[in-house]
C-alpha cells in the first residue's frame, strides 16, 4: 500500500508546516484516506492524482475514461453504487464512462469491480492468481483497490475493486469516488465537485482495512417539525423516496445500519419499498431501543388492541412481535428485544425482572420459528437505556449472543461500561449515544453543539474498553450534524487512526474535503470553535441570566468571541468561489451566524433589563435593539430555507427561543424586556469601567493570586508526574475554556495516591493565608466504570491529598439536581478545603485516582471569586505567554 507518512508535530510552526505539506497533496485531491497508524502518527493514502506519474492507471484522460465492468451475478446493490461511480466520474470530468454488466471486459485499460464469491470477474482473476485476495476474502466489510497488469486475454490492465462482502465492495467504489473529489456529503449539503480533466489512479494495493465497529450507523429521531416538514414538502413524506439519500449518505459515509425516523412514522409500513430498497442497498435495519422485534411504536398504535403490558395481553403482543419477525424475513436487521412502556416511557412498577427475561425467551422463541434457524444466528440487541439499565445492574440478564447496547445519558456522557478485562461476550457490547434530545433538563434539536474532542474522548473510552459491536448516534434531523456524523462513522472504522492531538488535523481534513485547501485551516477552526461554544450551554437553555454581566465582563466577551467568529467566517465566504457558497452556508456560516445572534439577543435582553432598574436612558434604545436581534433570527432561517433554490425549506424549522421548561414551545417567542415612559430617565449611563491591566509576575512564580484568586487553565501545568502505566495527556480543545487533561490509558485501574502516583502541578504565589477553597472544573462524565463513584484528589505543597468524588449524591436521570445541573452546564465543579500558614509560593497539585476524570480547570478561591457561569478568567503566570492576536494555535483552541 502506497502511504505518506507524516509525523504528528508538537509546534505551532510544525502544525503548519504539516498543513502546507497536506495542503500540497490535497491540491491533486479533495479526499483525505486515513490509512491505519500508530495513535501517533497520521498516515493517509492519497491514491488519485490529476498527475499520471509513474505508471498511474489512467481512469480519465485524454478526454476518454476507462470503462466500468462488473458481473451481472454481484449484489444489486453493488451494480447500483457501481453506476454512481459511473456518476460521479461525470461529475468531475464531465465524461461518462461505459458501465456494463453482461459481456467480457474488452479494452486496454478497464474498471473491474465485483465481490469474493459474487462476481466471476473477480473469482477468474483470483483462481489465475491475478489477484491476492488472502487479506480480503471472509473479512467483514474489506476491500482491495489495485492496478493489476495484463489481467485477461485483451485487456493490458485493469484497476479492480474487490470486495469480500456486499458492503466491503460498496466501501471500494465509494473510496474511489471520495479520492476522486466527490464528497459523501454533495448532495445533502450541495458540496460541489472541483473539475478534473484527467484522474490517474497510484499502482499498488490500496485497502482501509477492516472495521474496528462491526455496526456503524445514525438514528433520525425528534424529527417534527424540521425533517418531518421538508420530506413532506419535496418527497410526500418520509418514504422511500427520501430514504434512499439517507442509504447512500450512510454508504458514502462507510456506515451500514439505521434505525429509522419514528415520531409518527413506521418504516416498514408507511411505505413498503423503504425496507426492500434499505436490504438492496445494503443497509443494516434496525428499531430504536424501544421499539422491540422490527416493528415501531407508530405500528402498535395502527395495529394493535389492547394495553402494551406483556402480563394481561400476552398472546396480543406476541402476534405483534411475529408479525415484525415476518416481514423482516431474510432482509439484514438487528432486532431490538425486551420492552419499555409504550411511547418510550419506564415500565409499570409492577414489573420486574422474571417478566422481562420471560419477555425476552418469548421474543427468541418467535424469531426462531419465524427465520427456521436458531435464534442466536439473528443478530440482536438489548439496550440498556435509562431505567433498563437498573434492571441489569440488579440482575437480569439475556442470552450471551445478544448484544448488550450501553447508552449515554442522553448528552453525551457514557452510563455505564463493560468491565476492563471481563469475559467478553459473544454478542458483545454497543453503544447508543447522542447528538440531539427530546428531554429534561432540555430538549436540544436546532444546531451541532457536539464539539469533536468530547465525541473523541467519551467514544474513546466505549473503544478501550471494548464496546465496538455497534456504535449508533441520534442524529435528530440529520441536518445540520454533518460535521459530528462524520467524525463518529469514520471514528468508528478505526478508533486507533485518530490520536486526542489530531481531532484537529482531521478536523482541517474534513474541511478540505468540502472546500479545498486553500481555507481548510480557517473553516476546520469555525467548526470548531462555534461547537465548542454552542456546547457551553445549549441554545435551547440560554437565557439572559446565563452570563454574568458585571462580573469578568463574561457576557461582553462571550458576545465578542461569538461576533469574531463571525466576521472570520463572513470574510472565507466572501472568498469563496460562488458554487461553493450555498454549502459553505450550510455547513459553517449558518450556524455562526444564528448563534451568534441569539447570543447577542440575550446579551441585550440582560443589559435592558439592567438599564431599567436604574432608569437610564439606554432602556429603550437597548429594548429596540433586542427586537431587531429577534426579527433577525427570523431573517437567518429563511435565507438558510432559501439555498439551493429552496431545496431544504423547513430544515429549520426547529424553535429555539423562549422555552419555559424542558419541553419545546409551539413557536420562539421574543424575550420580555422592558421600556421607560418618556421623560422617566433619570439617571445618566455610567461611564465604562477601565480594566487594569494585572501586573507581570517574577520569573519563576507561576501563576499569581489577583483580586482573591488564582484560575489555572488545566493543561498549564509545570510539571506532570507520571506513574509506571499511565501518562498525562492533554485534550486539545475539550472543554468550555481551553482543554481538558486526563491520563492515558483508560482502562487502568484507580488507585488512592501515593507519593509517587500520578499527579499534576502547578506553581502558584499566593498573597494570603489561612482557609482557601480549591474548585476543579471536570468534565461531566459519569461513573461508567459502577461503584461509588469516580475519584481525584487535591492538595497543596507535601499535605496529604483530599480524595474527591464525582458522583456524590449524583444519579443520570432527570429530577437528579447535580446531574441536571452538570449536563446543563457541560461541568461538574467540586471543591476541596484547604489552610495554607504562609504566603508566598505554593505548589497544587492534582492527583490521578481514578481513570477517565478529566479536568479543565483549577480556581483557588482565596475569598475573590465572584458568580459567573464560565468562572474567572486564567490569572497571570510567568510560565503561560499571553498568545498573540494572529497566533495560530490548535484548531478550535481560544
């Protein structure tokens, strides 16, 4: 396999040094393969080039393009991408290659495509030992890409896509049409298709190996009114006419398996092509987690009688569930089992485990004598969402081929995992996790507020400790998550190809991939920054009280930040060539502009309401001010609706502003704000306050007590001490400020610290003696590993360290006030009290007990610290340079 290798940089000028080189092969190629590699090093193979090299096999040249042959006894679905692939060379060169199925290859230079055991094409090459296919043949879902000389009698040569399933084959073509600058995502986010007038593919093997996550898929859920409205609008519904975008998206994207939109629509009966063109294509089906036996919710409510209760309507329920195994018949699906009360909500309190286990003996009964094979060769899956999950904690359990599908608590944090080292399970272990919810504390549905580096570190974990049978993630309306969707399925694929140090590389990649290389540095830091601002706080939760407004000047600068952002994306969009711009506005400039103005809205409502207290004259001015802000949040989705001639009308619809409770309001409404008769003023405006700049600190002291405190951003460490197996390692760009730092690997075990544990640092010159408060701001993740909780532990200089747990008196579910608190917030905030005897220089240190805590954040509170919601911004230090305005740091990085 021909690769290019290129070493993860640790500099700033490195980086860039690394993103010219990428650039410089991203010119000859809007596609970026990730090639496996060591978690520190980044390996792509660019195989195509508009340059022919040495010996490239032309796939279009001089105005004429190889042709494409595959054998008519191949999967459908592999002779239906074989034809986008006969499209998409279109695309690029505006040549259309012959595409046939029926007669021998004939011609000097020919496309061969076929599956192991499927294709005679294929098989002749590899009984002639043409072809090498022992890394390929009985894999899942691999293939080869290679140039093979003098393939046949009459053909000189050949570039052959072999595949070793129906999927594995599919995954090639696709692979082919990315390198050649066709994006997954060209027609669900209109990216244009840079012109090539010739593509020359590199001699050699070329393969993306085989999947780490056997199944790898999105779930279209909370979809009224925004998905619901435009499927309505441009196909009559959400029919198979829609559905086929969703499977090739999904193919392109080198996922295979689905759960279906169900809020009012059931996949198997609203239209019946949907399911027989989903097996054709490829496409793994399957149920949400609690829509048992391949039939959904919406079904029972069309067919069923009687109540959902499994102990008075037994034989009802059953016929159900048969019926489900039936009109599955032999198509590819994941059968969800057991069951929650109807309408996704807990079961009775009457229930319990015997029910349940007889609940799920019953189910395989059905799908033994429906299939005519034993029910252990039906791929199935038990979710533990929610409650369910108590019941397996207390005991119950499902047969060891069945899947075991673990879930967050509904924003991103991971529940619960297996344990390091425990007997694995033949059904293994999945993960269900999201991107969008319909919930307390409050739904979240309008824009992506799912910064990639917590995707990486919670699904990180779900990896290291081996739950990668399935990984599946409520996506809402699909749009607009493509960026996250993305990054889950090619994560997925391999988890070890992406280290914490290159979500951002990927992240300039990706923005490649859709734009080119010219602004891939710029875009990927947009797309970054406007997550890792939106996931501060939700939209949806935002309010004029999020913020302080005389505190930190914390609105002022979170407006700013969000406003900066803006004019850096408004400005690549004016360079932008015009067919690019409709996709730049979907995928980057949308989103900024949107968040940026709700944000500034509520920013207002808090400064009139201030105004109003004491009289000033501002009042009125600032009230018209946030009504313009609000009718602007209008004029935002309908030049969104407007694209593309207005092919994605409705995708918007989502509201966002003036909930109440968790629950969405039937329409936004405008934040009250208040107004002064004439002649009411009475107080002129202050005059603005001038902030001081802090005094430079001696050389060597660390960071400085200013105003009654000390605030360390976590990965400013001086020194970190590591143990014998785990290191420290920081996480670019994770968390509400700066990053997050945590040790690696995951899956060693906790341990109360010793003098020599792992522990960080950090140097600070306090002013003050006496009791201080020690905050460490932490990543919400939950106690997925089960017992009392995750632990660290805090002191200073040789005291004994203070263990602290996370999850004291916490429980993921709603009505749980720590939880709500720290989902809402994106951050749990502990405290540890200390007595210092002397002013001076300190050392603080933070100490590694248990895996998978990660801290953002230290605030040593000498009586100083005022409310704000992000706390106080990073003190002074001698050892932290302050960063240049036009330094270019990590993408994403503030």
């Amino acid at each position: 396999m021909k690769t290019l290798p290129f070493t993860q940089p640790h500099t700033c000028a490195a980086r860039r040094s690394w993103l010219g080189r990428l650039t410089l092969v991203l010119l000859f190629s809007t596609s970026v393969a990730w090639a496996q590699a060591p978690k520190s090093t980044l390996k792509e193979d660019i195989y195509v080039s508009s340059e022919k090299g040495k010996s490239g096999f032309p796939l279009a040249a001089s105005g004429k393009t190889a042709a494409l042959f595959a054998s008519n006894t191949d999967w459908p679905g592999v002779l239906r991408a074989a034809k986008d692939l006969q499209a998409d060379i279109n695309r690029v060169t505006k040549l259309t290659p012959t595409f046939t199925t029926d007669k021998a290859p004939t011609g000097k230079e020919v496309v061969l495509i076929g599956t192991i055991g499927k294709s005679a094409l294929i098989d002749g090459l590899v009984k002639a030992k043409k072809l090498d296919v022992s890394g390929v043949a009985g894999k899942w879902e691999t293939f080869v890409l290679q140039v093979v000389e003098k393939p046949m009698p009459g053909v000189e040569r050949a570039l052959v896509i072999a595949g070793s399933d129906k999927r594995g084959t599919i995954y090639g073509i696709y692979d082919l049409s990315q390198q050649i600058g066709v994006s997954p995502w060209y027609w669900w986010a209109d990216v244009p298709t840079k012109p090539q007038t010739a593509l020359y593919v590199a001699p050699g093997r070329h393969s993306q190996g085989t999947p780490q996550v056997k199944y790898r898929g999105i779930f279209l859920n909370d979809e009224a009114p925004a998905l619901s409205g435009w499927a309505k609008e441009k196909f009559g519904g959400i029919n198979s006419k829609m559905y086929v975008h969703v499977f090739e998206l999904i193919l392109r994207l080198k996922g295979n398996y689905l759960w279906p939109a169900m809020w009012g629509n059931a996949f198997n009966d609203d239209d019946k092509q949907s399911p027989v063109l989903a097996d054709e294509y490829g496409i793994v089906m399957g149920t949400s987690h609690h829509e048992p036996m391949v039939r959904s919710q919406q079904e029972w409510k069309r067919f069923g009688s009687g109540p959902w209760n499994y102990q008075t309507n037994e034989k009802t329920l059953q016929d159900f569930w048969r019926q489900g195994i039936k009109n599955m018949g032999s198509k590819e699906s994941i059968v969800t089992l057991a069951m929650r009360g109807d309408g996704d909500e807990p079961m009775s309190e009457g229930s319990n485990i015997t029910l349940l286990e007889k609940i799920v003996a019953d189910q395989r009964k059905i799908i033994a004598e429906e299939t005519g094979k034993p029910a252990e060769q039906t791929p199935q899956l038990w979710a533990l969402y929610k409650e369910v999950q108590d019941y397996y904690d207390k005991g119950m359990r499902v047969p060891d081929d069945v899947t075991l599908l673990l879930c967050d608590d509904n924003w991103g944090n991971l529940r619960k995992l297996p344990k390091a080292g425990e007997k694995p399970r033949k059904g293994g272990y999945g993960i269900y996790y999201h991107f969008d919810y319909v919930g307390g504390p409050r739904n979240y549905k309008w824009l992506n507020t799912n910064p990639l580096p917590r995707i990486w570190e919670q699904m990180h974990l779900a990896h290291e400790y081996g739950a990668n049978q399935i990984w599946i993630v409520n996506v809402g309306d699909l749009k607009p998550m493509e960026f996250p969707i993305s990054f889950f399925l090619d994560y997925a694929w391999n988890p070890d190809r992406i280290s914490a140090d290159q979500v951002d590389d990927y992240s300039r990649a990706w923005a490649a991939r859709q734009f080119g290389p010219k602004h891939a540095a710029g875009i990927a830091d947009i797309l970054a920054k406007y997550a890792k601002y939106n996931s501060r706080r939700k939209p949806e939760l935002l309010d004029a009280n999020t913020y302080s407004l005389t505190n930190y000047r914390e609105w002022e600068t979170v407006v700013a930040d969000y406003n900066q952002l803006l004019t850096q994306a408004e400005a690549i969009n004016q360079q932008l060539p015009a067919e690019y711009r409709d996709a730049y506005y979907q995928l980057v400039l949308h989103p900024v502009q949107a968040c940026a103005n709700l944000n500034e809205l509520y920013y207002t409502v808090a400064q009139n309401r201030e105004a109003a207290k004491a009289s000033l004259a501002t009042t009125n001015a600032l009230a018209e001010k946030a009504k313009a802000l609000y009718a602007k949040d209008a004029e935002i989705t309908k030049r969104y609706h407007a694209l593309a001639g207005g092919k994605w009308n409705h995708m918007m619809d989502q509201t966002h502003i003036g909930y109440t409770y968790w629950q969405q309001p039937e329409q936004n409404a405008m934040p009250a704000v208040q107004t002064l008769a004439p002649g009411a003023a009475t107080t002129p405006a202050p005059a603005a306050s001038v902030q001081k700049s802090p005094a430079k600190p001696a050389a060597g002291a660390g960071f400085v007590e200013a105003d009654g405190y000390v605030s360390i951003e976590a990965e400013h460490y001086s020194k970190a001490v590591n143990g014998s197996a785990v290191k420290w390692q920081t996480i670019p760009d994770l968390g509400r400020t700066l990053s997050g730092v945590s040790t690696f690997p995951t899956t060693v075990p906790g341990q109360d610290p010793t003098a020599s544990s792992p522990h960080l640092e950090y140097r600070v010159q306090l002013t003050s003696t006496g009791p201080v408060t020690v905050q460490a701001y932490l990543a919400p993740t939950l106690n997925f590993s089960g017992g009392q909780g995750l632990r660290y532990a805090v002191s200073f200089d040789d005291e004994a360290p203070q263990i602290i747990n996370l999850h004291t008196g916490m429980v993921a579910d709603n009505g749980n006030r720590p939880w709500e608190k720290a989902v809402a917030e994106n951050i749990l905030i502990k405290t540890s009290k200390h007595t210092l005897s002397k002013p001076g220089a300190h050392v603080l240190k933070f100490w590694r007990v248990d895996p998978g805590v990660v801290l953002e954040k230290l605030v040593v509170d000498l009586g100083g610290v005022k409310p704000s919601y992000l706390g106080p911004p990073e003190s002074p230090s001698s050892t932290v340079a302050p960063k240049a305005a036009d330094a270019k740091g990590s993408v994403g990085q503030r």
